[in-house]
C-alpha cells in the first residue's frame, strides 16, 4: 500500500466518522447530507482501488466481473435506501445523473485537464469508438419506455409491463456482453498486485460495510437537507448522488487525460456510463419488486431526452477523433444549463 | 436456375397456396394472417432474385432501376390494400417499420451473425457512410411533419398539406438522386444472368399476381387477426408487415456480413431503408389521394421518434466504423423494446 | 478595391436607395419588406468584405475579433429593433434560423456546387470536425431552456431564469474559447490588405450605419407585409430574416466548396452558426434586460428540435468525411420541409 493510498483511506475512514458523528448526533440534515455525500465519494473510490487490487489478482479477467459487481456498491445502497423510503424520483434521476455525469461532466473535466496539460489529443482506438456506440446505443434502450409513456398514450397505461420488458433486454445484454468486457477491460494493463489478499479483503469488507451505512445516513438526511435548500428531488439524485457516485470514482479517467492517454480515459469513463445502463438499472428494477414502491424506467421526460442527448453527445466527441479543452468546456457548460433545469421541484 | 433456388421457388408457391386455401377455406384469420405474412417474406425475397436476375440482363444501370421500382413491390401491395381498408395506421407504421427493420433489426442480425463468424469487422467504405448519411437526412425530412404537428400548434392543422410539401420534396429528391444509385448500385458486382429472359420474365409475372393477391388476404385477415391477438394496428404494421416485406428480403445483407464483406451489407441494408424513404413513402402519399382515406406524413409522434432514433443510431454504427457482435446485440435489443412499446392499441 | 468589389458596393448603396425609397415613400410594406431584406443581405456581405480588410490589417487573430464582432452586425440590428417592437418570436426564429440556414441550407447549396463542380468532395480536417462537434454541443445547450420549458413542468415558470443561467454559460463559453478562434480563425490564409485603411473604415462605417437603418426599415415592415402575405412571425425570423443576415454572407464558404475547398467551406459555414449561438444569442438575451420584452431562451418546442436537429446532421455530414452533391440535395430538401412547417402562424 502506497503512502497516498494510506492518506486516502485515512480521509475517507475520517469522513465516515464525520458522516456518523453528523447522523447520531442528529446535526442539521442539510449538513449530515453534504458530509454523507462526500464520504460516499471517497468510498466509491476506496472501493475503486480495492477492487482493482482484487482483480489483480484474479486476473485481468476476473478483475472486470469484481469491478462490475462492486464498482456501483455505494450507489446501489444509495438507490436501495432511497427505493426503501419511497423516493423514486431521486432514484430515477440518479441512474440517468450518473450517465450524464460519466458521458458528459467528467468526460468534459478529462478533456479540460488532457487539453491544458497536453494541447489537443488525437485518439482513434476503436475500443473507444466502440464503447461510446453501445453506450449511445443502450441509452437509447432505456429511454424508449418513456417515450412511450410521454407520446404514444397506449403504451402510457402499461409503463410497469414495458419496464420489466426493457430492463430484461438490458440485463440480457449484459450477460451477453459480459465476456467482451471480461476479454478486454478498458483503462491501463493491470499492475500486478501490490496489496496481500488480506488487505484487499478486509478494505472491501469494511468499505462496504460502511457504504451501507453511509447511504442509510446520507438518504435520511435527504428529505429534510433537500426542503431546507429548496432543491428538487430529481437535482439530488442527477446531481449530489450521481456526482458522489462517480465523479470521485472516475478521477482514475481524468488521470489517464492528464498523462495523455485519452483513448484509455475514454474507454474507461464512458465504460462507467455503459455499466450504470446495462447492470445497474435494470438490477435496480428486478430487486425493487421486493419493495412496496416498484422503480419503473418511466422517467420524467426531459430525463430521457437528456438521457438521447448525453448518449449522442458522448457519441460525437468520441467519433471526431480529437478532444481539445474548448470541447471539454462546451461540456461542462452543457451539464451545468442541465442541471439548473432540474433546480426546480413540484 | 440452381437446384436452390428452385427449392426457394417451390417453397414460395406452397407457402402461397397455404395462403390461398386459409383465406378461401375460411380457417381462422390468425391463421391466415400469419401463412400470409410468411408467404410475403418468400414472395419478396423470389420477386429479388428475379428482378436480380432482369438486371443482369440489362446492365447494372437497368438492375438497380428495375430494383427500385420492384423491390418493394409487396409492401406496396399491402399499402394499398390497406388505404382501401382505411388502415391509415397500418400503412404509417408499416413505413416507419420497415426503416427501423432493416436499419436496426436486420443490421443488428448482420452484425451479429458477421461478428460471430469472423469476429470484429472493420470497415471504411465512403459508400456505406454516404448511405448510411443519405437515410439519416432522409428520415429526418420525412419526421418534421410528425414533429410539427405534435410540437408547434399553428402547423397542426396543415399536416395534410405539409405532408404533400414533404412528399414532393422527397419524390424529388429520389428523382435526383436516381443517376447515383444506377451508377453505383450497392452490393456486389452483378454476376451474369443465369436465368433465361423467360424465366425471369414469367416469374417475376407470376410472383407479382401472386404478391398482389396474397397481400389482399393478408390485408383481409389482418383487422379480425389483431383483435384475436389482443395486438395494435400499429405492431402490425411496424413489426408484423415490416418484417415480412424486409426481413426474408434482406437475408441478402446478413449474408455478405456472414462472408466478411461488411461495407457492401451495410450498403445493401441500408439503402433499404433509403428507398423506403425516398420512393415507397411518397408515392404511397400521392397515389392515397385517390382513395378515400388519404395516407399523411403524420405519424403518432413515438414513431417520429423512433424514426428520428434509427436514423441516428444507423448513422453512428456506420460512422464508428467496426462492427461486432455485441453492438449487433444491443441494437436487436433496442429493436425488441421499441416493438414491444407498439405492442397495446387504444 | 477590385472592379468586382466596386460593383458590389455599388449594387448595395442602390438596394439600400431603394429600401430607403420604398420606406419614406410609403409603398406597400411587402415591397419594402422585401427590397429592405435584400439591402440588408447585400450589406452582410459589404460588412463582411470590409472587416475581411480591416482584419489583413490587423493581424490574423484581430481580424477574427473584428468579424466576431462585426460580423453579425445586420442580424442585430435587426433583433434589436425587433425587440424594441415587442417581437420576440421573431427573434427567438431568427436565431434558430440562422443556425439553422448556415448548417443545414448554406452547407446543403455548399455540397451541391461543391459536388457538381468536383465530383465527390473527401476532406478530412480535424478542424471541421471540431467546429461540428462544438456547434452540436453549443446548440444541445441553447436548446435546453427550451426542452425544460415543455417538458418538465417545474422548471416551467422559471423559463427566464434558466434562460439568464444559459446565455450566461454561453457567454462564457464564447470568452474561453476567443483565444482558439483568435489562433486559428476558419477560412483561407489571410491575403494581404488590398484596401486602404481609410477605405475600410469609411465603409465599415457607412454600411454600419446603413445596416441599422435598413434593419429599422425592414422591422417596420415586417408586421404588415407579413400579414398581407398570410405568413407567420415564426416563418418570417426562421426564413427570411436568416437568410438576409446569413445567406450572401456566407456566399464565401459556397465559393470554397466551388473551389475545391471543402474543409475551408465547412469550417468557415459552421463557424457563423456558432459564433450565433455563442456570441449572438447570450448578447442579445442580456440586452433586451433594458428593452420592455425581454427575450427568453424558451423557444417553440418544435424550434428547439429543429435546432438539435440541425446540429446533430451537421455533426454528421461533416463526421462522414465525404460530400456529395446528393448530400447537398438532401440537406436542402430537409430545409424546404422545416421552412414549410413554420408558413403558418397562429
């Protein structure tokens, strides 16, 4: 373990505390709400390493099944905690916030970063290509049911049936899709593994332990935290959780931009997005028929239009061949005239 | 003529007088709906190879005019057999089906057929780009009266007028457009004719007699099959008489995939889609103005949507340049969700 | 000064006699309407040719500041006075329209000479594929104030806020990326000056000040001819209003296309796009603060389509690498068909 992977668990073992100190010594919510978000940040990343120490071990192979499965932990507790109180809504905007966060702010901040340290960088790895058309491509699976739901008033009716239809088909095409990613995972050759197998083991177990707890903290603390600051339901989930969920997990990409690797940085921010659409979500919809309050994939409709966009977006700037920082910056801009939309709630 | 060929023939037949003998024994329209719909799929695929077979005969110039006018002679059969019905649904969403047939579904199967027989394909033809463009923008032009008269009030009143302005404009511009594609056909290199000037001459007669009825008993059977079946005009026409008058057709396309030639299935599929747009739809709208329900370019609006989404997605799985399986898979899935969002009518 | 040049001028001091003519002599406003449009287009392009000079003057990255500024110099006129008379719609077309006539008309009659001149024209700049790519992601942002507005209730009843928070993005996306433009303006190398600088100015100053008579001329006009003539506000900003302000101006970017030019063509014809939708729009939502009617960015519904529309084909044409005249043919035909769907006001 390295002395800045020290110093990170350090951090991310403070924040936790913090998180609880705010939850238990029932602190403001809005409060206990932005400490929650940050642990839960760091745990994703926490969780991040850990995984890759894992499938270091296991194999490049094995390491894309562990970092599949475990990659979104904190934000499937998040989504299971919210399903459980009722809060749909927050859900919904999370699973679409953190493709949006993947495909458009954090690919905007890797280009930024890439475009100021390097001037603009040509890639033309087909591995990029490819993954941002099934991106694209399995974003505009997912819309389709709300479409429906929005303009063809037959389909409105049967929005739950359609759902389960198309959250079938998503995790269809994972399964399918699976060994292609088990062949060839994105991101940089694993480095053998430099943590022992009691090390990774343990930092998983209590990350994950903590992940639990943190999301149970940081989704109580929602409600009260989002009617004290005026924001919407939709703005917390497409903004705090999906940022929480994936901005800090994926520095790992605007890393490979700044060394100027952007065909690995692509290929790993917009493999975050691809996994959130084809794993995430529909699990997200089969388990949440346990619950009393079923997650449908009927989002509000500008949900799904920015759901096309981000998906075609991400497709354009991967398939000019060249990323500048004025693009990234375009980016950013987008997503910020997106999320304002969503400031507003019922 | 090979011995394949006539085995083709001689199953096309059959499947006619099945057809036949459901529609004049009175069996069950359910029946007769679907022995018709398959008899279709033969028949279009025997109207193909005879007009291949013509082609040959006239030059590669001749072919592809004789192809353009003959090729869709089935679904057209259908078409208007259906206006005389007053199924304006049927025929709208039959249109849209066939673009989203081949541009996605029967894409999907020749990526994922050409993926598995010889892995990642790559491709890099101006041509299949430049088709893959052309439908785009050409799906695009024919979805504006769909969107104006869902988004902007002060047209809605007008979408009959608007439909001829957008059907003149597409007419012309398959008039255009025509000395390209008798330049350039797509596919391969036209191999010499096989079939002596008679044969093809009396079976392209009799395929088309035998096209023009079978589509009337399909037409006939369809309206009492759909309520039986619980499914909406619309499925019908976009899964149901799409795939029949597209998918058997096409095979052609799956089949240069499967023997590694990428950019020419690609073309082939494609330029499907074009000519559905460019010719099919526009006469079918000027030749309804003799009937008494007229055929408008206004689509229930998920299927301007869709229209608008297969146009884009066929653009950017041409335009990234390699095909696999795995995106094969996700676009039959895109197409298995859009088919079931048809699925209820009103 | 060229012969050429003398012409030119010559021809536009006649039009702007004439408008002047029609104006005080009170004729029927749709002559002066009309005669005001063509005066004002021929001062596009004087204003163009002078700040062209001024610019070889100035060096090459003054020249780009120049043309930014000046450059759009008719078409704000034209809003202005626009505004000062209450017609936002106008406007509100009026940008989308320009966007929308440089990407899609001007880029169409661009491939057509191109095409018919050169035969099929291959370019493959990354800097065509840059301005596309920025252009997309610009309009995508200018388009999402729009899409909020109708489809997602909360944010409608703060439409101008969110329109302040997006012209404010805008703005300072136009800030960041000035230094880029000012590196490496579009076009071809800058000729040396040809005029003197007293010319230049003289002009420049003339047909600035002609351009702000003319606009007020051509607004006035504007409301009786277009009910004389039973056309809609919409129409008249989407249509005529952008191609007086873009259409001659962007003769240039035709005449490269002619030249064989066509990476040039489409850097320098999607360049005005975004320069309107970085520069032009946010600068005009900021102004009309100190008019009576302040503009929003909450477009029509069908406006915001057809300006992602317009983005997303021109992404594609330009990312296919290849233009043809059949291309050309198709992306005007795509113009006709949304310039009729905007014919009819309420």
């Amino acid at each position: 373990m390295t002395r800045r992977e020290r110093i990170e668990l350090a951090a991310t073992a403070v924040a936790v505390g913090l998180a609880a100190l705010c939850h238990y010594a029932s602190v403001t919510p809005v409060l206990t709400f932005f400490v929650a978000a940050g642990a839960l940040a760091l745990l994703a990343h926490a969780v991040g390493t850990a995984t890759e120490q894992l499938g270091a071990r296991l194999g490049s192979g094995g390491a894309s099944v562990v970092q599949s499965a475990l990659g979104n932990l904190p934000e499937l507790f998040i989504a299971l905690f919210a399903l459980g109180d009722g809060l749909v809504n927050v859900v919904q905007a999370a699973l679409v916030g953190s493709i949006l966060a993947n495909s458009v702010l954090v690919l905007g901040v890797a280009f930024t970063v890439g475009g100021i340290r390097n001037g603009p960088q040509v890639f033309d790895s087909s591995r990029a290509r490819m993954i941002s058309t099934l991106t694209l491509l399995a974003a505009a699976t997912m819309a389709i049911p709300s479409l429906a739901h929005a303009f063809h008033s037959p389909a409105a009716a049967h929005g739950a049936t359609l759902s389960l239809v198309c959250a079938g088909v998503l995790l269809a095409l994972f399964v399918l899709t699976l060994p292609w990613f088990l062949r060839s995972p994105p991101g940089e050759e694993h480095a053998p593994a430099r943590w022992s197998v009691r090390t990774t083991t343990v930092t998983l177990a209590i990350a994950g332990v903590a992940a639990a707890f943190t999301a149970d903290w940081f989704v109580t603390a929602l409600t009260p935290a989002i009617h004290t600051l005026h924001m919407s339901e939709e703005f917390a989930g497409l903004v705090i959780v999906a940022i929480a969920g994936n901005a800090v997990e994926n520095v790992v990409g605007v890393q490979l931009a700044a060394r100027n690797r952007p065909d690995f940085a692509i290929a790993v921010i917009l493999n975050s997005s691809l996994q959130v659409a084809l794993a995430l979500t529909p699990v997200l919809v089969f388990v949440s028929l346990l619950f009393a309050t079923h997650l449908t994939l009927v989002f509000p409709t500008l949900l799904a239009f920015v759901l096309l966009l981000a998906g075609i977006l991400g497709g354009f700037v991967v398939n000019d061949g060249q990323s500048t920082w004025e693009e990234g910056a375009v980016l950013i801009g987008f997503y910020v005239v997106i999320a304002a939309s969503f400031w507003w709630g019922t």
